[in-house]
C-alpha cells in the first residue's frame, strides 16, 4: 500500500499530539499522587497528635494498605514516613496563608528541619508565584525526597524544585546538580556586569555565570593543557551545555577572527538567547593572571566589531582559569569597559566518584590481611 504525503504529514502530527498527551497525563497522575500524599500525611500527624498514636500505628497501617492495595506502591512504613516527613516540612508555611490546600493545589519549599522555627522569607512574592504556577505539586515524588534529604533550608529546596521543573531534570541529575553544589555555585563569578552593562542586562548576566564551573572529564588528569580541555569540551559539547546553562546556543570552537592581516581564534563562541548576546569563552589551565584580561577583552571587542548586529546586546566575556584569587581578579577588572567574567573550574571525574565510595579505604584493606593472617595461623 503506497503511503501519501498527506497521510505522513497526519501520522507525524498524531504522533507529537500524543507525546504530549502522555506527558499531561503523567503530570496529572504525578500530581494527584502528591495531593493524595499530602492529605495522608496531613491525616498520619492530626491522628498521632489527637489520640496520641506512637509510631507504631505506622507498622499496622503500611500493612493494611498494602492488604488493600496490592496493585499500588509507596505503602511501606518507610515511605509512610517519608510522607508524614514531608507533610510537617512544608506544611509550615500553609500556616502563612489562609486558604486551604485544596483550595491553592500547590505548597511552598521550607527548611527541611522541621521542627526550626519559621519566619516568612524576604522573597516572599516568589514563594507566592510559585504557589501559583503549581510548580510544589509538578515535581515528581522521587525527586521531593531527594531535596527532602540533601536541601538544608528553604531557598536551596526552592532553588532545586524549579530548576527541576525548568529544565525537566531526572533524578539522577538533580543529584548530581545537588552533589555539584549548583545552588551555591550559581552567579558567583567575578564581573563587573553592573558597570558595564544596564539594568536589568547586568543582573541576567550575573545569573548565566557559576563559581567554580564542573568540568565533567573522564580521562581526567589534573595537569590537562587548555587545548585538552578544550577538546574534550568540543566532542562533548551537550555535557558542557548543561554545566553553563539553560540559553546557551553553541557557535563553535577555536572560531577564526581576522583583524587586518593577523588571525586570531576564539576558544569557544556561543549566543545567549535569552541575553540576545554573543560570549565568548576563554579556558586557561592555569591560575588567573590579569594579562588574561587583554586577551579576552580584546577578542569580545573583535566580536563586538564584526559578529555583533544592531538587535544584539554587548558582548559578554567569560574567563573560565584553573584557579584564581579574587581580590586580583576584581582589580583586573576595574578598568575593562567589555563586560567580562571571571571564574574558576574544577576537573571532576564523575565515575571515580561515584566508585571512590564503594572502594575499600587502605586502612580496610590493610586490616582486612591482618585478619587473613591470623584466621590462617589460628587454624
């Protein structure tokens, strides 16, 4: 049977119409799943409050529901548990407000110790614009549990929810973006953004930026040359994509720049959608020194001149070093007109770590022949 054009063009629309669908409709199970968690633990700590259950009820009532709900997991007295946890974490905050939850259909982040005392957030409207967005009830349970146990206060379990929802991380990346410490790591370069760039350009910048950046590397080895970075970088692009950013459009490595009749290259060149800018990106395997300022300045002033159109803002500079001092790269920056970034980079090794914790330490494995030696001259 031939197969028209039309009949393609149908089946190709039918097949994203039903991706999509299927997307809605694992958000609305995930979300009924919470509310239906939520109203249990809300149950679980007023019935332990009113008639003075002890934790022992919890036994009893996993394995009636497991009893009666053979077909459905999350009924075992641990995930009870965890359930009840997360209900007194972020029920806190309903405190705050006056509607019901079945009124709002959304929770707000909290300190996840519980039993701290709580006071409203000076951001107070962002919590708000979450509640509105829903965004409490859209992140997957799997994934509250794992800001339940690693996030140690309100803005870091705030800050992981949405970038959860934003950029529709699994759970393992969301793990690995706690373990990076991305929260703390986010707009902490040295720049002088606010000098050289309007409001609100010079704060969105602010925010593209991270302190240290992860270098993810396999073959890793800490003496790495630029030009091995840079590789490893450009035959793993997407890898490096995550690390800076959501907005990042990637133009190229070691991209040609001919001024008069001298040629220059530019380590790696990418677009900001969201900043409608060109950065330019600089890796030095060394320690931060102020000439590298010239470099990186002179290059953004080349793209300014023959990248840049009219639509497109000023050219950012990100200077990505081994190492640097701070106070050296703030008096580098004093006098730069380009905007421009300073941060530093770690090598990281993500397999290595992950096996570095089920390895045997030398002091296991040296104590480990002590008792081999001495089984074998007791027998």
């Amino acid at each position: 049977m031939l197969v028209s054009q039309d009949y393609r063009d149908w089946l190709t629309g039918l097949k994203q119409s039903i991706r999509q669908r299927q997307i809605k409709a694992s958000l609305s199970v995930n979300r009924e799943l919470l509310l239906m968690y939520w109203d249990l633990g809300k149950d679980i700590v007023e019935k332990q409050k009113s008639f003075k259950w002890g934790d022992g009820f919890l036994k009893q009532l996993s394995q009636d529901l497991q009893r009666e709900f053979p077909e459905m997991q999350g009924w075992s007295e641990r995930n009870l548990r965890r359930i009840r946890l997360w209900y007194q974490t972020y029920s806190q905050y309903f405190s705050i407000r006056t509607q019901l939850v079945s009124e709002l259909k959304s929770a707000e982040p909290t300190p996840i110790d519980a039993s701290s005392h709580v006071d409203l957030p000076s951001n107070y409207n962002e919590y708000d614009q979450l509640l509105r967005q829903d965004a409490f009830f859209s992140v997957p349970w799997g994934h509250h549990i794992v800001i339940m146990q690693r996030c140690k206060d309100l803005n870091t379990a705030y800050f992981y929810m949405n970038q959860t929802i934003e950029y529709n991380w699994s759970r393992s990346t969301l793990e690995w973006q706690i373990d990076s410490k991305l929260y703390e790591r986010q707009g902490r370069s040295i720049t002088n953004f606010t000098r050289t760039l309007p409001l609100p350009q010079s704060d969105l910048a602010q925010q593209i930026t991270k302190d240290p950046y992860i270098i993810d590397i396999m073959e890793i080895r800490q003496e790495m040359s630029e030009r091995e970075i840079e590789a490893y970088l450009n035959s793993h692009i997407s890898q490096f994509l995550l690390e800076l950013g959501k907005g990042f459009s990637y133009c190229g490595h070691q991209v040609h720049l001919r001024v008069n009749d001298d040629d220059f290259y530019i380590d790696q060149l990418f677009y900001h959608v969201k900043l409608h800018c060109y950065v330019v990106v600089e890796l030095k395997a060394v320690k931060f020194k102020p000439e590298h300022i010239g470099q990186l300045n002179f290059y953004v002033s080349a793209v300014d001149a023959q990248l840049k159109s009219d639509i497109d803002n000023p050219t950012i500079g990100l200077l990505i070093c081994k190492d640097k001092n701070d106070i050296v790269a703030e008096y580098s920056l004093n006098n730069v007109a380009s905007p421009i970034g300073v941060s530093s980079m770690k090598i990281y090794n993500r397999l290595m770590e992950e096996y570095k914790s089920t390895l045997p330490s030398i002091e296991e494995i040296e104590e480990s022949l002590k008792r081999h030696e001495n089984n074998k001259y007791n027998r």
